[in-house]
C-alpha cells in the first residue's frame, strides 16, 4: 500500500567549494581524495581577484561594508572577481537592515497603534544577511572553524577530513 507513504521532499543543496565544504565541517563526508580532486579542479578554475570594486548602484554604507569585507575574504581566498554581484547583494541587504534599525529608533517600535513596519523590513533583511553570508562563509561557525584550522597549523593534512 504504498499510497500511504508520506512524500518527502527534498532540497538540493547549494554547491560549496572545498574549502567552504571544510570550514562547514565536511558534512558530507567527503573522502581526503574527494576533496584534493575538488581542490586541484577549482585551482584550475581560479578567477582574478585582482579587480574587487563595489559596483557604483551600492549605498555608501554599503560600499563601505563591501571594501571591509573584501579585504577580509581575500586574505583567505573566499571571493573572486565572479563574486563582486553576490557580496553587492549581502552588503545592500546590509546597508538597508542598518536604514530599517535607524527608522525604528526615529518612530519607535509602535507608528499610530500598529507595529512599525520597519521592523519586518528588519527582519526580512536579516534573513536575507544570513542567507547570503552563508553563502559566503561568512557565518560565525565558518570562523571558528578556519580560526581552529589556523591555529592548528599544516600538521592535520594527514588526518582525514
């Protein structure tokens, strides 16, 4: 009676790089040779990094966020040339999440006896933050996770990942 089986969808995740697959802890369980093979195929796909301008439609604000950020993504080679457009997206979203908390603080959580509408603007703008700085690696547990690979030095490529 297979009728009554529940269907179950499922999600295709997102492709990570190697190294993003690292940092978020190999949840796959790739094999060591899965992931060297992955990581020599995407040397041979290196893109420039050398060009990483905020596109000129970004708020100040954003600008601002976006040549933070690049800095820090390039010093560990997370961003390319081809990721200019997705961290322009996270560092807009930023930029309005910061316009929206400014606009709560000016008209206060309430605007003649209703919730202030900034604060789901805000809360879309969060998810949006999470859901693109996630893609790149820009989460908290990424950062732990490359600070304890840093710290621990080249001695764990033996181990299996």
């Amino acid at each position: 009676m297979n009728f009554f089986r529940k269907r179950v969808k499922t999600v295709a995740m997102p492709a990570k790089s190697a190294k993003l697959t690292l940092l978020d802890g190999n949840k796959s369980r790739y094999t060591k040779a899965e992931l060297e093979k992955r990581i020599e195929n995407e040397e041979k796909m290196k893109m420039r990094a050398e060009n990483i301008e905020p596109p000129s439609w970004l708020s100040a604000t954003a600008k601002k966020e976006f040549k933070r950020l690049t800095e820090l993504l390039l010093e560990v080679e997370l961003i390319n040339e081809a990721d200019i457009t997705h961290l322009a997206f996270y560092c807009d979203a930023y930029s309005q999440y910061i316009s929206f908390e400014r606009q709560i603080k000016k008209y206060g959580l309430w605007v003649d006896g209703k919730p202030n509408p900034f604060i789901m603007r805000k809360k879309d703008m969060a998810a949006q933050l999470r859901a693109y700085g996630s893609d790149l690696g820009l989460s908290p547990a990424a950062r732990v996770k490359l600070a304890i690979k840093l710290e621990s030095g080249e001695e764990e490529e033996e181990d299996d990942f």
